[in-house]
C-alpha cells in the first residue's frame, strides 16, 4: 500500500491533464465561481443526478473525452466535520472500484487552503483504506485495486500528507491482523509475526513467557492462559526510541491480545462466539499506532505492551468462584470466565505503571455493554484525568474516530466489592460493566500514571466506518496518532 507514490501539482488540471488521466476524483465548493475544466458539463450531469442538487451526495460521471475519464463528483459547503468528510470520501472511491485505475487524479476546488487541505486529507487516508491488503483465504484470489499513483491537481503540502500515509500503513497493520482466524494467529504465530515488524522497525522486543510471568506473580492473568493447551500465552513489550534523545517520560500502549475468546468455562453461545478471533484487536490497535508514529519518527520514546492468549475451555480453565492473585497482591473472585480480557490487562497494568510513563493508554474489545450503550459508531473512553473529557471528545472530532467518555466515581465499587477477596473480577447484575470493568483496571494503575482507557465499542462495524470500507475498523490508530501529535493533552 504505501507504495502509492504522491505527485502534486500546484495548477488545476488542464483539459490536456483531465484527458490523460482515466479517473478522477474531484470535489467542488457549492459557492465557487472558480471555473475548472469540464466545470459546465459535470455540474449540469450532477443537477440531473442528484436533483435537489443537495451537497454532500457523490455522483459518478464519463467525460465526452478520448478515455471518456471516469469521474467521482460532489458538490460540498465550507461546514463539513472530519467524520463527514472521511465518509463521503469512502464512497467517492467506491465509484472507482469497477475502473480498477492504476493512476486517480484529485481536485479540490472553491474552498480556503485550509478547507482544501481537509478534504484532501480525508480523500487521501479514503483511497490509501481501500488500496490495503487484507487477509484473503479464498482458493481464487481476489486482486485489490492496483493503485499505484495519486496525481493531486490544485494544491501541493510540502508534508506530502506524509501523516496520512503512516496512520493508513498502522490502520492497514491493525485491520489485518485482527481479520486472521485464530488457527492462522495463535500467540505463537502473533509473537513470531511481532518479531518481524520489530526488527524491521529497529524496535526492542522482550516478552514475558508464563514462566516470567509466574515469577512476577502475575496471577490475573496466568488464571486466563491456564486453559490453553499450548504454553504460549505472554506479555510483549516493545521499545521505540527517538532519533534524538528525549528527555521527557515515555507513553505506553498497552493492548488486550486474546487471539480467540471462547468465554471459557461460562462458554458463550455461538453467535457471540463467532467473530472471536477478533478480541485481539486492542493489542493491533497498540502495534499499528506504534507503527505509526515510527513512521513519523515521533520525538518522544513509547512503549507497546500486548497481552497476548487464548481464553480456552478445558479442565485447567479457572472457573467462577475462583480467586485468584494478581502481581501487585490484589486477590480478585472470578465472577465470569468471559471478562478475562481485564483478568490479562490487570497484570499488563501493573507490570507497565511500575516503570512510570507519563502517560498510559490501553485498547480493548472489553465489554459488550458499551456497545450496547453507544453502539458502534463511537467508542468508549475512560480516563483517571477528568479535566480531559472535552478534549479526548474534541480529539474524536478532529481525527474523525469519535468517542464519549463514561463516568469513573468510586461508588460504583460496590458492584464489584467482594465479601472473600479484595475485588470481584465483576458484577452479576448487568448494565454497567463498561464501568466496572474500567473501574476495575483503574485499580491495577499504580504510580498515579495518567490513564486512558478505550473500549472499542467501533472495533467491528458492519459496512464499516468512516473511510475505512471493511467490517474490520482498526480504530484507535488514528485518534492516538492525532491525540498526541496535537498535542490535546496539556
């Protein structure tokens, strides 16, 4: 995918240059006066189209030239979100997937630099989203699209959207890694796939087997590996460093990695188990937005932690009633074997705010009551930060991956407050456990390290989300890279 090479030109296209092109995808400002080649015909085919000539609705036009160009039209206002945009781009290149182009050209017409530069950027990460290679088992191979150059006419970044291509290349990671069936990504085969983007990334690696992980006495999350018949449950930890020495504190992703999740003992029935393989989309999201901002050679050092396993039945799995102890001492009482993604983060927690990062951020397929409370256009947000709420919301907005924070008050630890242990794993009433279950992380947060929990309510989207055209979303890549590249945080 990032192979796509970016030509840009100041100039808007001549009829000469919109000629030699076969596909084009241009927007234009319903107020512009600004001619651009071709202008008369495709907004009178786009008054025909969409009628009401209401904006934001993308029609698909053939040009009366040689190659009879295959154009993707819209006419939009200057007030347009970032969500908007992304999605209205998905389906202007959606027009082009019949045409199967090798080159599309790009014009942006009748807005500010500023209004220009948005929309180009959504177009872009549209185009770079469809383009990516996903998993693909099928015995007749299905080509992508084999996109090899965005020719963009009327505008030139001297950062040559250099952002949008690195967030597209850790989204791209994110999603087909999460599509793998667990039998192709068991945490052998993820460890040995980690190993490869390590080195290719000049990234430390370590990686906590069961046998460290019982000498640090991390017993939240041996209670989950236990079941598995393989031995090859473990932490991850991965290191990058900045080119240049930095001497601020370092930013730990931390991401939950159960490569397939049966529920365990309290097994779940068969259509909440299908599509299991993906419940380790947290520790994706952590690795491409890791990727990323290698990618952008970000200036302050970060840390990926990824809690990989397999939640199994069997006649080792831990069972309700258990209790069991994590690393830091805590005794917890198993409630239910299918909340054990906050059973191998606990320990995850622990092990990473021992070492005091400035700043934690973990992802998680947690908890369906968030989905069920926001569905799966947002994700959930926790945060031990309360004076960030409105900007983790606005971060959502710019970025396009929107989210909502949810309380954290100390009273709901009644719900999980256990008479034998120091806390249950969680409740049996229902409702609330997108709370709890972050109430109860919260807990395994030493060192008061700022922490930012996201249940990844928008993880799996049918149709998909945004600019992103597959079930599979990988979000969280680019809201974390915009969060800390802009800075929201202060």
């Amino acid at each position: 995918m990032m192979s796509i090479i970016l030509e840009q030109h100041t100039s808007a296209p001549t009829i000469d240059v919109i000629d030699s092109v076969d596909n084009w995808i241009i927007v234009s400002s319903n107020k512009t006066k600004k001619n651009f080649s071709y202008k008369e015909k495709i907004i009178s085919r786009y008054k025909q189209i969409s009628q009401d000539e209401k904006c934001g609705i993308p029609v698909s036009i053939d040009l009366p030239n040689k190659h009879s160009s295959h154009v993707s039209f819209t006419m939009l206002s200057s007030s347009n979100t970032s969500f908007d945009l992304l999605s209205l781009s998905r389906k202007l290149i959606s027009l082009h997937s019949e045409s199967r182009p090798k080159e599309i050209g790009v014009f942006v017409a009748g807005f500010s630099k500023k209004e220009s530069e948005r929309i180009i950027e959504a177009i872009i990460s549209a185009i770079l989203a469809v383009c990516a290679k996903m998993p693909n088992f099928k015995s007749k191979k299905q080509s992508k699209i084999p996109l090899s150059k965005i020719i963009l006419c009327g505008f030139k970044a001297n950062h040559r959207f250099r952002k949008s291509f690195a967030i597209a290349e850790g989204n791209a990671l994110t999603r087909s890694l999460s599509m793998m069936p667990s039998n192709k990504l068991t945490p052998t085969h993820y460890l040995k796939k980690i190993k490869e983007i390590a080195k290719e990334n000049k990234w430390k690696l370590e990686f906590y087997s069961e046998s460290t992980l019982r000498q640090k006495k991390a017993g939240a999350f041996l209670a989950v590996s236990q079941g598995s018949p393989t031995a090859d449950s473990g932490i991850v930890r991965l290191r990058y460093k900045p080119k240049r020495a930095s001497k601020t504190k370092k930013i730990f992703l931390v991401g939950k990695g159960i490569c397939y999740d049966t529920g365990g003992t309290n097994l779940k029935p068969a259509n909440y188990m299908f599509g299991m393989h993906e419940d380790m989309q947290g520790s994706a999201v952590a690795l491409g937005t890791l990727l990323a901002l290698t990618k952008l050679n970000y200036n302050r050092p970060v840390e990926c932690w990824m809690a990989l396993a397999m939640n199994h039945i069997g006649p080792k799995a831990y069972k309700p009633n258990d209790i069991v102890t994590a690393s830091d001492g805590t005794t917890i009482e198993v409630v239910h074997t299918d909340a054990e993604g906050r059973m191998v983060l606990a320990d995850t927690l622990v092990l990473a705010s021992k070492e005091k990062p400035s700043l934690i951020i973990d992802y998680a397929t947690l908890t369906g009551a968030c989905m069920y409370s926001i569905g799966t256009s947002y994700s959930g947000i926790f945060t031990n930060v309360n004076k960030w709420h409105p900007n983790l919301i606005k971060a959502g907005e710019d970025s396009g991956e929107r989210v909502w924070p949810f309380p954290l008050d100390e009273d709901f630890d009644q719900m999980i407050k256990s008479d034998i242990a120091d806390i249950k794993q969680c409740s049996q009433e229902s409702g609330v456990d997108h709370i709890l279950a972050s109430r109860f992380l919260q807990r395994f947060v030493k060192n008061d390290v700022p922490w930012i929990h996201m249940d990844l309510s928008s993880s799996n989207r049918k149709g998909g989300l945004g600019h992103i055209p597959t079930n599979t979303t990988g979000f969280g890549v680019r809201y974390t890279v915009d969060l800390l590249l802009k800075n929201y945080l202060k």
